[in-house]
C-alpha cells in the first residue's frame, strides 16, 4: 500500500538540496533538505517496524536490514562506477585520494572521513566528489543501531500498545541527548563541520521522525489521524501541509551554513516543518480517498535518492567544464538517467524482483553479457584511477611546498631581525612581515623575490581574528617589523568590520599597516558578497588612517579573468604558467603598496 502524498515530502528534501548546490547565494539554506530526508525516514522506519510487530508478534531484523542494503547499497555502487570515467574532463586534483573517499562511502563513513580531513561543502579548494555521502552514513547508522534497538524492545514487549510506548520513550530520550549535543557542541567546535557531520549530533531528527510514527502510523493508522480527519477540512489540512513548506522555504532562504542559529535551532526547525508535512500528508491520504497521485510525482520520488546521489559529483564535474546553468542542466539530465536505470533496472535486478521493465529487458540477447561486461570495464576504470590517483592533489602540494620554503625563508630571517631589534628608539627593526591566508602562500617565491627579505607567515585557512593574534604575539616579543602586511580576509569573513577594526586598533605604535583587499570569484558562494563589503571597508579604513595603506589585490584580481579559469576563484592559477602569473600579480599589487606606505607615517598614538 503506498501513501498519496509523502512523495511531495521526499521532492521537498531533495529540492532544497539541489537548490543550496546550484544556487547557494539564493537559497543558502537549502542543506535544511537533508534533514527532510532524515526525519521522513526515521517516522517511516519506525512506522514500518512497529506494524511488522502488530502482524507477526515479532520483528525480522535480518529481514529488515537486507532490504535497508537492496534500497542503499547497489545505487551507490552504480554512482560510483558510472562518475569516475567523467574525472578524465576535470584536473586530477579531483580524484586525489579518491580511494579514501570510495572507502568511506562503501563502509558508510563518510562523515567520519570527512571530519578527518577538514571536509566542508562551502571550504573546500577542491571539493570531495562523494562528500554528499555524509547523510547516507549517518541514515545507516540510524537503521542498524535502530533497527536493533526496536528488535530487542520487541522482545521485551507483551504487545503493540507497550511496544509503542517503549519506542517513543527511547525516541524521546535519544532524541534529547542527539539534539543537545549539537546544541552545547556548536559553543565548543571551532568549526561546524564537526557537528554537522557527526553521527552523534546530526541524527535526533531521526528520532523526531520515531517520536511521530508512535503517534500516527504508516498503514495503520492510530486514533488519532482518524480525529484529525474528522476535525480538519481539506483546506484545513492543505494550509497545514503548505505552513509546513513555507516554514522549509523560509529557513532556505534566510539561514546559512555558517550561522550559529542552524546549529541551535535551524535543524531542529527544519524537522518540525517536516513532521508538519508528513502528517498533513497522511491525513490528505485519507481525504482524498479517489485522487491518484500523478505519476509524475511518484516517478520524482522514487529516483530522488538516486538523483542525491549522482547529482553532486555530475554538478562538480560539470561547473568545471562550464556556465553554472549549463552544468545545472546537464547534472539534472545525467542524475535522472542514470537515477531510472538504477531504480527501475538494477535495484529490482539485483533483488530479485520482476517487473514490467525487467522482463522486457531480459528478452534482449546476451542481455546479461553485456551488462556483465559493462560492469567489469567501469569497475577496471574505477580501480585504474583509484590506484593511479595522487594522495594529495597539485594544489595541496603546491602550499606544502611554498610552506616548507617559506619556513627555511624565515628562520634566517629572524636572525637578521634579532641583530636589528634596537636600531630605532622604539626598539623596532625595518623590514616587513606579510601575516596571510593560502593565497599568500601560493605566491610565496613570487612575494620572496618582490620583497627581498621579507618574513613571510601564511597559512592555509587562516582567518584575520588568527591574524591579528599572531601580531600581537610578535609585537610583546619585541619580532614584530616596521612594515605589517596583512593578507587574510576570505576565511570567516562576516565579522569583518570587527576583525579589521581590532586590527588597527591593536596594531602597535611605529608601525605601518598594509591590508591586502581579499578576493573570492564564485558568486553563488555564501562568502562572495561578504567579501566584496570587507574590501570596500577596508579601503574605507585607509582612506582614514594615514598610517593604513591599501594593497588592492580585489580590484586587480577582477582586471585579470586568465588566471581564474578552472580554479575554485579564491586561489589563482589551474596550471603553472597560471600561477605564475596570478603568483607575479598578486605580489607586484602588494610591492607596490609597500613603496606607497614608505612615504606615509607610522602610527604614533
């Protein structure tokens, strides 16, 4: 017996998904999506648990999870064999460590994985093709640790009613410790990645999922959906049904990824508006007792697991190779091929199943060979590029290689500056030292040669607030320049007004300060317009601080489009001549910025 309706609920999730990947600076909280998928699940599991336990006085836990592994496992085997042939369009910067990430999504740990390697959707220079995966290992956490909490309730229940009181009181219970872990996490972690990929914190939407099926049921229903049914009128129900979505919306358009909000409260929103809908759905089943639903509904719910999956490695793959829109209509053609061959051909294939597809397939000849041999050489494919794949990528290897030269740069440097530490009144040295991000990292050689002796401290992922610490840390130890160059502002930026503020306000006397305008390219990042204020508020500051000079490297960045071409619009340069020439760029917008700085005062108050 299928349920009218919960397909809108499953196209929900799977859109919000797909409209954060497309369209992250519209809809910056379309990640809200998977929480859709989780919460639905946890009540349909539970549902379905608890209704095998009033049929059959017992529950099949072998059973239960050979369906679980027939539902998930044979597409992400297919998503896998059929996107790794289209690596060959994009750099082999995409495939490093390739094998790890294969590893994590066939034994369901990818979140873990993930949180292992600083993994994030918006961080990311390039992004893990199968890091969408994340959701699907902590949904397979939840089915085995709740497919066997349920199995051994129902040993200790003596019927339905106490098996469903059981259950609802351990949802309830794993819900609080879910729920609160995020929510006292997220004043902890320095980054929320840690608390949005854990198991432990991200699946007490699940339970808010167990909690309702309690309460409602799948198949059979509980008195309570028949009281509804009575009480509510269809309009009733619909405007509960649409409240619900225009709840999603709301949060999809407002809440972002880097917001302390979605962590305390946005996920847990999120799942509310979608008990909201499952419940309006189950309801609208009953009163609409004639009305088929479309196929065109079923059909988009049936793939939009398959379509999850096969979406975000297409998507990456294709925004390499060209127009944002293009590689939007692309992936969605690509995701729902090859999401229908998956759902009508080789999940039913592989369990056994007949179907109508099936059997016309069968009649072809040598059907099986052939599929047989496809297989064999998309799996030959995918074991060539796993084992020919570099562990680190060229860009990666390219900062480890700038941070080891720019380490052996400073230690003699600090030498130079020791003997120079009292050659002014202040007790403070000439020279420069350039506090950066991986930008500056990059165009390390090019910055050594543009800024003969220079100190040269730049880090990946490092952030102003980091920035300003490291010079204070300088100054109280008597190492810190005339000329202070700082380069970060991409990492982190939405507090910007207070970092640069506290940067000029903490910058010591005799000192002169540069910023450096930071630059990000992709508009449809959540970072882009914050960025773009940053810069022009820091050239506001100059214009008023004499002892501040700007070095532009946002505007000169624009002026130049060549060095962007196949990068992630933050790091210039997709081969060495680009770098190069992005490297020479950057660090001429920057020499030029010290020779203006030499003809203004230092700060003296």
């Amino acid at each position: 017996m299928r349920i009218k309706w919960f397909s809108l609920i499953r196209i929900t999730g799977l859109l919000l998904v797909l409209l954060y990947h497309f369209f992250q600076t519209v809809f910056p909280g379309g990640f809200l999506g998977v929480d859709v998928f989780f919460t639905f699940s946890g009540f349909l599991i539970t549902a379905l648990l608890i209704e095998e336990f009033n049929n059959y006085h017992q529950i099949d836990l072998l059973s239960f999870l050979k369906r679980r592994f027939y539902r998930i496992f044979p597409p992400v085997v297919v998503m896998i064999l059929v996107t790794i042939p289209f690596t060959f369009l994009v750099r082999r910067d995409y495939v490093a460590g390739i094998g790890g990430q294969i590893a994590g999504v066939l034994g369901f740990m990818t979140n873990y994985y993930e949180m292992l390697t600083g993994g994030s959707y918006e961080s990311q220079f390039i992004p893990h093709l199968f890091v969408h995966n994340w959701s699907l290992a902590v949904e397979v956490h939840y089915y085995i640790l709740w497919g066997l909490a349920v199995w051994l309730l129902s040993k200790w229940a003596r019927s339905k009613g106490q098996l469903r009181g059981m259950v609802f009181l351990v949802s309830i219970a794993s819900f609080l410790i879910s729920f609160f872990s995020m929510f006292i996490g997220s004043f902890l972690v320095s980054s929320y990645s840690s608390v949005y990929f854990s198991s432990l914190t991200h699946i007490y939407p699940f339970f808010l999922g167990s909690i309702l099926a309690t309460v409602v049921g799948v198949r059979e229903t509980t008195s309570l959906v028949k009281q509804f049914d009575k009480k509510l009128d269809l309009r009733k129900n619909l405007f509960m049904f649409g409240g619900s979505f225009a709840l999603l919306l709301v949060l999809t358009l407002f809440v972002k990824f880097t917001y302390l909000f979605a962590y305390l409260f946005g996920f847990l929103l999120a799942s509310l508006a979608a008990l909201g809908m499952i419940f309006a759905a189950r309801v609208l089943h009953e009163k609409t007792p004639n009305t088929k639903e479309p196929k065109i509904i079923s059909f988009l719910a049936d793939t939009s697991y398959a379509v999850y999956l096969f979406h975000w490695p297409f998507y990456i793959i294709f925004s390499q190779l060209t127009s944002n829109l293009v590689a939007v209509l692309l992936t969605l053609l690509f995701s729902y091929v090859f999401a229908s061959f998956s759902f009508y051909v080789i999940e039913p294939w592989i369990a056994g199943k007949d179907t109508p597809i099936l059997e016309t397939i069968r009649t072809f000849p040598y059907i099986q060979r052939i599929f047989a041999s496809i297989t064999g050489v998309l799996t030959l494919i995918a074991l060539l590029v796993t084992l020919l794949a570099p562990q680190v990528g060229a860009f990666e290897t390219d900062l480890t290689v700038n941070g080891l030269k720019q380490a052996a740069t400073n230690l003699n440097q600090s030498k130079l500056m020791a003997e120079r530490a009292d050659a002014s009144s202040l007790g403070i040295a000439d020279g420069i030292m350039l506090i950066g991000d991986s930008v500056a990292l990059r165009a390390n050689t090019a910055l050594q040669t543009a800024l003969p002796g220079a100190q040269i401290n730049a880090q990946v992922s490092r952030t102003t607030k980091n920035a300003n610490e490291i010079m204070l840390n300088n100054s109280q130890n008597k190492f810190l320049p005339k000329m202070v160059i700082i380069a970060t502002g991409v990492n982190n930026p939405e507090n910007y007004k207070e970092d640069w503020d506290s940067m000029i306000k903490n910058l010591p006397k005799g000192h002169h300060l540069i910023l450096v305008t930071p630059y990000e390219g992709d508009k449809k990042k959540d970072t882009y317009e914050i960025v773009e204020k940053a810069a022009a508020y820091m050239r506001e500051l100059a214009s008023k601080t004499p002892y501040v000079t700007i070095a532009d490297w946002n505007q000169v960045a624009k002026q130049h489009p060549e060095i962007w071409t196949g990068t992630d619009q933050v790091h210039f340069g997709s081969d060495n001549s680009k770098i190069e020439a992005g490297s020479k760029l950057y660090s001429d917008t920057i020499s030029a910025a010290v020779q203006e700085a030499q003809e203004k005062p230092v700060k003296s108050k």
